[in-house]
C-alpha cells in the first residue's frame, strides 16, 4: 500500500543523496507557467530510477549476460539416438530410439503437461500397422526428466533383412528428426 510506497521513495532518494551526488531528484520549486499559473516542478529527474548510472553499465551488462548464460544452459534439450534394430526370429525384430535430455530442466514442467499447454514429442515408426507386432505406431512423451533424464520407444515388426525403416519425432519446440534403421542379421 501506501506505506511501501513511501519507504521506496524514501530509499531512491537516500541512493541518490549517498550514492548519486543527489543527481536524481531536484528540489521543488514555484514557476510561473504562462497558461497554468502559479505550478511546482520538481521531484526525481526522468530516467533515473530506471538507467544505471553511465560507469556500471559495462559490469550491469556483463553480470546480466552470465546470468542469461546460466539459464540458457538450464533449458531442456532433446537428443534423438539413432534407433538400433535386433533380430529376434525368422521376419520378427525389436526396434530401439531412446530420446534423451541433458538439459537441467524437464522438456515440459508438470503443470504443462496437466494444462497441455504445449504437445507431446511424438516418435513414429514408418510401417504399415499390419507390420507392427507390439508397440504403438505413434508414441507421445509428454515429459522427458532433465539430467540425463530418457524415454526409450520400442516396437517388435515384421521384417526381412535388408528393409530400412524410418523412425521419425516431431516435435513443436525441438527440431524434427528422421532416422532410418536398417534389419540386418546378425544384430
């Protein structure tokens, strides 16, 4: 309220009396304004609660620019691993991705993920459902833990040795990746 008003104006003025040479206030004065009469000017000059004094700005911009730094490195980031296919029998193979965040931060906060602010990560394999065993063709990771923090998909297909198979995310804050696995015996 009003109270805490008044010790923030009394605070800027100590800071310019103490730290400033009293440069950001004038005293109020009486002029004679030609169409307003008898008026007071005076009080904090423009500008200066706002604009650092000219010789802090240097360390006020290099302070600012770390604290940039820092958080920027905080942000999630999702690496895509290329996937890896595993034969398990005569035309059946188990196909791997493992989405991964090094970031500090969760690609999405908890309550993002219950207001569903923002889409899921979706990983897709490029079959035809006939050909998936187990697995959904789409799969949505709404949240990937920071730190290391992962999401593996996986799916067993049908399959001959040699067939290529795209595995795509999409995704509306990361970059979209395409990857491309191919079956091949022995693995």
């Amino acid at each position: 309220g009003l109270g805490l008003r008044i010790k923030d104006e009394l605070a800027w003025l100590a800071y310019s009396d103490e730290q400033r040479n009293g440069s950001g206030f004038v005293d109020w004065v009486e002029v004679d304004h030609p169409q307003l009469g008898a008026v007071e000017v005076g009080g904090f000059v423009p500008g200066f609660r706002v604009n650092p004094p000219e010789e802090d700005v240097d360390r006020l911009v290099d302070q600012q620019a770390e604290f940039v730094g820092a958080l920027l490195a905080k942000l999630p980031r999702l690496e895509v691993a290329p996937p890896e296919a595993e034969r398990l029998g005569e035309g059946l193979w188990r196909v791997r991705v493992r989405a991964t965040n090094p970031g500090f931060l969760p690609t999405q906060s908890a309550i993002g993920v219950k207001a569903r602010r923002l889409a899921p990560v979706v990983v897709s394999i490029d079959l035809d459902p006939d050909d998936i065993v187990s697995g959904a063709r789409h799969r949505q990771l709404w949240s990937i833990p920071g730190s290391g923090g992962h999401a593996d998909c996986e799916w067993i297909v049908r399959g001959s040795a040699g067939d290529s198979i795209t595995i795509t995310t999409r995704s509306s804050v990361y970059a979209d990746r395409t990857h491309a696995v191919e079956l091949t015996e022995g693995r």
